[in-house]
C-alpha cells in the first residue's frame, strides 16, 4: 500500500484509476487535517509488470496545459490514457472527447 496525501483532485483521480483498471484497491483515510489515500498497485501475477508502466505529469503549478476537444491528446495510440480536469469534473481523455468538452490535461498514464 501506497499513502499520498487527500485532496479533492487526488481523490477523483484515484477514482479514474480504479474504474481504468489501473490499481487493484484505493481506501479514503480521513485522520489529520488533510487525510490520506492508501492505494494497492496492481500487478500481473505473470511476470510481475506493474499495471502502470509510466505517468508523466503534464500540467505543472508554472505552466498549465489546456485543450480543446478537438486537439484531445492520444497516449501511445490509443493504449494509455490522459486525466483531464474539466468543467464537468474528473475524466478520462476518450470520455471528454465523447462529451465534446475541453480541459486542463493532467497527466498521461500508459
């Protein structure tokens, strides 16, 4: 298990994790005043590969990166996924694509 500090924009992207079969469990600890978030990483109990090979963060504090549906980023062809903060929440790059709506791209998982 992994603990990383909460915060609302990690909760929710540890949700789009989860629900991408990226970890395997995440669990909301709620003591101290910002709480933390304990996550089980996933693994293929083959060869043991982890199930996230690379994230790369692609917003930064200094410089933000925002897109339009149209020019949405593809990760590795389609086989990774980019996490965008949009209007409309938390969401995965083909689900805002689908929605037609832009963002704030927040990092690229594959």
């Amino acid at each position: 298990m992994v603990e990383i500090p909460a915060s609302n924009l990690k909760k929710e992207i540890t949700k789009v994790l989860f629900e991408k079969g990226y970890i395997l469990n995440y669990k909301f600890v709620e003591e101290g005043p910002q709480g933390t978030i304990k996550v089980a990483l996933k693994y293929d109990p083959a060869n043991k590969v982890n199930a996230v090979r690379k994230l790369i963060r692609v917003s930064t504090p200094g410089l933000r990166k925002y897109v339009g549906y149209r020019e949405m980023p593809r990760v590795l062809n389609g086989l990774g996924i980019a996490i965008l903060s949009t209007s409309k929440g938390v969401m995965t790059d083909k689900e805002a694509r689908e929605q037609k709506i832009g963002g704030e791209v927040l990092c690229y998982i594959y």
